[in-house]
C-alpha cells in the first residue's frame, strides 16, 4: 500500500488557501484524509476537492488532532496561535507567515535552492517570503557558479500580495474611475487602481519597511551566507496577479550575459523568456498561474565590470507562496520525513 498522509490547510477559504488546495489536487499530493480550516467567518463554507465538497472547519485544538501535515497561510498572528498546537499534537507544519522565518532553528526553505535545510527540522517548516521565493529560483543557479558579492532588487509587487480582498479593490476602483467616479480605499491604504506606492509595511530606522528587509534577511538565511550585500526597494503596482523584479548583481568575477542565460535556461523552476529584435521579455500576465519563475533581459551592467542585470516575473500567489510550500511538502514525503501511520490506519478501517 503506497503511503498517504492526512493533511490540513489553515487558511484554506483565502487566495493562497485555495490554491493549496487546487495544488494538492493537480499534483495528485498523496491525501487519505484533507481538513479545510479557517476562522469562523469562513467555517462551513464548502469547497470542492477530488469531486468532493468539503466543509471549512473552524480552527481549534480539537479540528488539529490526528494530522501528519499542516499548510498553513492564514496570517503571523493565526500562526503564531495555532502552528505550536498542531506541532504539539504530532503534526508537521509548513507556514507560509513570517512567524517563524527567522527563528534559527526554524528552516527556511525554497526546493529548488536549499532542499537539505528541509531535513532538520523540528516540527515546523518556513516558507519565504514571495519577492525572497521568486528571486533565489531565479539568481542561486548564478550565485553556484561564480559568488554573488551584492544584490539590488526593485520589486514591482501585484494587489494579490495583500489578498484576495485588494485584488478585488483594485477591480472595483478601476471599474469606478472608468465611469467617472471616486475611487474608494479600504484593504490598501492609497488608490492602487492606476497607482502605485511604495510597499506599505512597517519602517525601521534607516527608512526601510518590512518588506525589504525580509528580502535581505530571509535570501542571506537561505544562501547561508549572512555576508552578501543585498538593498531592496519594493513597489505596490495596478496588477492583479504576479510580481515582477529587477535585480542588478556584482560578483566576484566578472559573468558574461551568455553564460548567465546558458545557466538560467537549464535551471529548475526557470524559465528563460527574451525576444530582444521584438523587445518583448517577462511580463506578469503571462506569469499567472505558472509554476516557472519568467526571467529575461538578461545583460551586462555597463557601470560595473562585475555586474549583470536580470528581469523576472513569477506568480506571487504561486510558486510565491502556495507550490513553494507543496513542493517542501513533497520533498518532506520523498526523504520519509513525514509519518503516515495514521493515514494508513484510516485506510486501513476503510
């Protein structure tokens, strides 16, 4: 009998809940048993799975008993509340919050990069941040090649990096201004509806917000190298699905263009998009509801001797958040890092 695992999503009512569960279901993830937990404005709701309906639960100790796997992505706060509650009771979690990133002895793993840090965890497992997920994919072939000494990223970050609420904001303030009428902002905190501003998370002391210093903080964790120089400045931007990022690199020796898009074109989870007599490169609307990171308009940095340049676009929602956390749990499931005992008793009673 093959081993198959029972498995819950905390959050599953939310945009990356719902593609958890899409995921679990196209990459035919081995389920004996899937919970659909949520809070209690979205329990009883009903979503489809394998041709079922299955109730949204409500979260509690009770609903986390008896599970080999939690895919949380319901919040830091719900994270923080309930992932050592599901740990406790024998589960392994996978968080897709900031809870737990950079806690030391919490791994912080993208597959296609770091899969061995998977191994030693204890119970939880973090998953990074998107712009961090969509970047490492994309420059660790390089960085394996010849060392990254520093790393500028401008982000151009979508509405679905705030949630299925403020994709649909930014539809409806769009559809208001093209009949003449004001816009309204309710889950952002400015118009993005043809927009933008710089992302709206928390400053520290040198006048950079949250978001950027995940960036540096989690792809320094994730190299294992806490030395790399990284700066970001990331944008929130009038689209709905997908993010896009322009990342400038110095390394230690000079990279020539050619050898970086020979590398890229054969890396796992890249694809290699450049069409220069047409100009036409990575755009985020044809990153939607991919798996690859898009990358493109790869050069040389005229200004640096050392330095190339690099264009990506990635589904956000995606491999930013959902597929990044199937593939750990799949990786989990490859090494028998998970215990399906439970799952084949119930199988078993069946």
């Amino acid at each position: 009998m093959s081993k198959s695992y029972r498995v819950a999503i905390l959050g599953a009512t939310g945009a990356v809940g719902t593609e958890l569960l899409e995921l679990l279901e196209s990459r035919d993830f081995p389920v004996a048993e899937l919970k659909l937990l949520a809070s209690e404005r979205s329990a009883g709701r009903l979503l489809r799975f394998k041709g079922e309906d299955l109730p949204v639960e409500l979260v509690s100790d009770r609903s986390l008993e008896n599970l080999d796997l939690v895919l949380a992505s319901a919040g830091g706060s719900t994270s923080k509340t309930w992932v050592s509650v599901a740990v406790a009771k024998g589960a392994v979690v996978i968080d897709n919050s900031s809870a737990f990133r950079m806690q030391p002895e919490v791994p912080l793993v993208v597959p296609e990069v770091n899969p061995l840090a998977a191994v030693n965890h204890q119970g939880i497992i973090a998953n990074p941040n998107c712009t961090t997920i969509l970047m490492t994919v994309a420059i660790w072939p390089l960085h394996q090649v010849s060392p990254i000494k520093r790393i500028v990223a401008s982000t151009y970050q979508s509405a679905s990096g705030a949630g299925a609420k403020a994709m649909v904001e930014v539809k409806t303030q769009a559809s208001a201004i093209l009949q003449g009428q004001q816009p309204v902002a309710e889950v952002l905190p400015y118009q993005l509806a043809f927009n933008l501003f710089p992302h709206n998370s928390p400053l520290n002391d040198f006048g950079y917000c949250e978001e950027e210093m995940k960036m540096v903080n989690e792809t320094r964790k994730i190299f294992g190298d806490q030395e790399i120089k990284i700066t970001a400045t990331c944008i929130r931007v009038p689209v709905l699905r997908a993010h896009s990022e322009a990342i400038n690199l110095e390394f230690e020796n000079p990279f020539s263009a050619d050898a970086a898009r020979e590398i890229l074109s054969r890396a796992p989870g890249v694809k290699l998009i450049e069409d220069w007599q047409n100009n036409y490169f990575p755009m985020p609307i044809e990153a939607t509801g991919k798996d690859e990171v898009l990358v493109g308009r790869i050069r040389q940095d005229i200004s640096h001797p050392c330095g190339l340049e690099l264009w990506l676009c990635g589904d956000q929602i995606r491999k930013g958040a959902a597929l990044n956390a199937v593939q750990i749990a799949e990786l989990l499931v490859e090494k028998s890092l998970l215990k399906p005992a439970k799952a084949q008793a119930l199988s078993e009673k069946k």
